[in-house]
C-alpha cells in the first residue's frame, strides 16, 4: 500500500484505505477503482492525498524493493542463529514484499 498525493493518483489504481471528509464522512470505500471522473472529484473536495494498493507511483530517491529487502538482511546478520529473530525476518520480508506486489514492480 501506498500513500500517493492526488496529482499522482491515476485512473485504475485501487483505494487501500476509505476517503474520509474533515467531518468524518466516508467519500470513498477502500476497494474503489479510481477513474479520471472521480480523481477531479476528488481534487475539487480538496483531497490532498489517498492511500492506494500496492506501490504504483515510483518515487525520487526512495529504495527498491530489493534495496529494502537487502538493508532487512544485513539488519539481522548478527542474529542468524536466532531461530525466532529468523521468522520474524522472514515474516517482516514478507509483508514488504505483499505490500508490494500490487504495485508497478519496483525492483
């Protein structure tokens, strides 16, 4: 999942999380596909950002996929003989690469 700013959001992309308005009020669900009509919709109720699935927009300067999971890796060098340190390594990766894989493929 991905929290991108409405002049990035573009049509097709899924909402991960529910539009709320300042009173609370639920503008979108989070499962809604986003189209052209709706993202301007969107912008003219002053939406500044929205949270989509997966990772669709790549950003300057941010890591890979790869990169991240290569800093996790190094991260728990030390602790290898560590079985329950292990699973959660391996259960943190995961959920990286899950939160990821609906996105534009950032390896």
């Amino acid at each position: 999942m991905q929290r991108i700013l409405m002049a990035q959001a573009g049509p097709g992309m899924v909402l991960a999380k529910e539009i709320l308005n300042p009173e609370g009020m639920v503008l979108c669900g989070a499962g809604t596909e986003l189209s052209e009509a709706l993202i301007e919709r969107l912008i003219n109720m002053d939406v500044v950002d929205v949270t989509v699935e997966g990772h669709p927009v790549n950003i300057e300067g941010e890591k890979t996929l790869r990169e991240e999971l290569q800093e996790i890796d190094s991260r728990f060098q030390r602790v290898e003989d560590i079985a329950p340190l292990m699973y959660l390594k391996k259960r943190i990766q995961a959920r990286l690469a899950a939160s990821r894989s609906l996105g534009a493929g950032k390896e």
